[in-house]
C-alpha cells in the first residue's frame, strides 16, 4: 500500500477508534459498593446501577447532573438503610392489591404474611424492590451502545416462589446510546398456566437545582382512572380532568392514568420542564398505565421529584380483571415471554 493509501486507512479509522471510546460499561466499585456504570461520554451522560439493591438505576447524571432523585450521599449509604429512589422495579406486582392475595387463571392465592417479604394488609411494591437475588450476565459496549443485562431466576427461591407460584423470571437490559437510557424488561414463564403480566417501575425523576413549585409536567394521557380513598380502582375511568400541560405548584397527586397518546413508534412521551430544562420519559406500547406521584412533603422537609411510573396494568388490575372491573390485563401464555420497554432522556442541562 503506498504511503497516501495508508494514511487515507488511518484517516478512515480515527472515527471507529473515537466511537469506540466513547461508550463503556464497566463493573467498578463506588464507595466499597459493586456496581456497573454505562458511559456516553459525547452526551455526557453517566448511569450507574447497583445489581445487589434490586438491580436499580441510581444515577443518571447528565453533565454532571442527576435527573433521577437520590436522596443519599453516595451508594453505600443507600445501602445501609435502602428507600424507593432512582428507578425502583415492582414486580411480580406493581404498587398497591387490594387484599393480601392475588387471582390467576380463576384461582385466588393467598400471600403468607409470616415470611414477611410481603408489605401491608394492601401489599404494596412487590417482593423485589430491594433483592440482592439479581445476577449480571453480560456487561458490554461497543461504537454504538453500552449495556448490562441481568437476571433473577425467581422459580429458584422459595420465600418468593410460595407468595407468587407462577414459575417465572426476569432478564433486564440497561442500554445507553445517543444519551438516552432503555430499560427493557422480559418476564419468561416457565410455568404450564398462563401468568398475569402486572409489573411497573416507580422511576423518581428531578430537574436538578430547580425547586419542584416551578416546574411543569406534561402528561400524554386521555383518561384518569378514578380510584376509592384507599387508592384502588373503582372500574369508573373519566377523560382527562387536569390541565395539560400541568404546573406543579401546590400540586399533590397519587393517580393513575391510561389511553396514553402514542407516536409512530408507539412510544408515550412523559415530561417535565423548568429554565429550558427537559427530563423525559418515553413508555413502550407494553406499558399502558401511568401512575403519577407528587406526595405531600412532611414538615421542615421538601419532595423535589416526580414519580412518572410505567406500568403494564392499574392499580390492583390482576384482582379487578377478576371482579370484572378491568378489562385491560396482559398475560403471558405458558412457555411465553412478555417484554416492555420505557427510555429516559434530558434536554437543556449543561
């Protein structure tokens, strides 16, 4: 090769070479705690999740900024007294039951409140919140992406398998690419009935230095599925009530809302904006339900976040479908498998 043709060849390959290196996926220790973080370096975007608490995203830092809320000084200090914050998975139910017990194929199982791995006389959050059960399986980047995949074989566990006998378990994938993070879910059943699919995420989200007073949330949703003061669906779904595009001020709210607005990807898009700043959600056509949290802070304290979840089915929707009050529940056949994806992307924060 002449000496133009082998610096043309190098020419073509500094590209690739600086693609390369701008993503990684590296499994590395953060304050003595293991965890895997995705890196986008010409978006500027760091995620950082931790496998042993409930395989959760706790950091989505975007030039240096955290747009999911994390109410800790470093890991290991959510290690030691671990909360819902980042992005929480619920699962093998999301958010609140109506009863301590689930319906499937016409059979009511009754949860066992003496191994209690289960919350409330409403069981609230699933059993997987906070599980050290998750096993990564493959950490990876290349010129287009970075990614974690991990699993948890439920069926393996018997404290888990006697509250929900439905063999059954989870492969979840964290990818990062052009700055935005995918978060893709499969459920396996491995059972020989079919398994109700009513999984979620509580993701907590924040515009960083900016007080939740002065921000703004836009919500794709045409109907507000109306709830009882225990908050359970009642079956009555009304249109859309709240202004859209709604200012958070002296805003509360614990609600659940469906018919999402889609576009030609069949992807819902979720945001909240404040001083030219955008964090965004995006929910995948698996994920039907929105639920909306702005809790009221406690006294001396503030609630600087937003709670936009993305969730396969209402509130209490595997015991509603079987009173006859949802109409809506996905399953997933014997031997089948159910997959749902949402992003999570920023705009404006430098």
């Amino acid at each position: 090769m002449t000496k133009r043709g082998l610096a043309r060849a190098f020419c073509l390959l500094l590209p690739m070479t600086s693609l390369a290196q701008n993503y990684r996926a590296e499994e590395i220790s953060d304050h003595g705690v293991p965890i895997v973080r995705l890196t986008d370096a010409s978006h500027g975007v760091k995620v950082s999740m931790v496998p042993s608490i409930g395989n959760l995203v706790y950091e989505m830092k975007v030039h240096d900024k955290n747009i999911l809320y994390f109410p800790y000084a470093d890991v290991s200090e959510f290690q030691k007294r671990p909360r819902l914050c980042g992005i929480p998975f619920l699962a093998p139910w999301a958010d609140l039951l109506n009863e301590p017990a689930f319906w499937a194929n016409g059979k009511k199982y009754l949860f066992n409140m003496g191994l209690g791995n289960v919350v409330g006389n409403m069981p609230i959050h699933g059993l997987l919140t906070t599980t050290p059960l998750w096993r990564v399986t493959e950490v990876a980047a290349n010129v287009r992406s970075a990614h974690v995949t991990s699993r948890l074989e439920f069926w393996k566990y018997p404290d888990l398998a006697a509250q929900w006998p439905i063999a059954h378990e989870y492969e979840m994938t964290y990818s990062l690419a052009e700055g935005v993070l995918e978060v893709r879910t499969t459920v396996h059943n491995l059972s020989a009935e079919t398994m109700p699919i009513v999984i979620g995420f509580h993701s907590f989200f924040q515009i960083p230095d900016i007080p939740r007073e002065d921000w703004v949330a836009h919500l794709p949703a045409r109907v507000h599925v109306i709830a009882d003061e225990h908050n359970i669906p009642t079956g009555e779904m009304r249109p859309l009530d709240l202004p859209n595009p709604l200012p958070l001020r002296g805003r509360t709210l614990d609600d659940g809302f469906t018919d999402l607005e889609r576009d030609a990807e069949g992807r819902a898009h979720f945001w909240v904006q404040s001083g030219g700043m955008v964090v965004e959600t995006l929910f995948g056509p698996t994920y039907p339900v929105a639920t909306i949290w702005l809790p009221v802070a406690p006294p001396g304290q503030t609630r600087e976040f937003i709670c936009i979840e993305p969730l396969a089915a209402i509130i209490s929707g595997v015991n509603l479908a079987h009173e006859g009050k949802y109409s809506a529940l996905q399953t997933v056949a014997a031997g089948g498998s159910w997959t749902g994806s949402f992003w999570v992307r920023a705009r404006g924060i430098e």
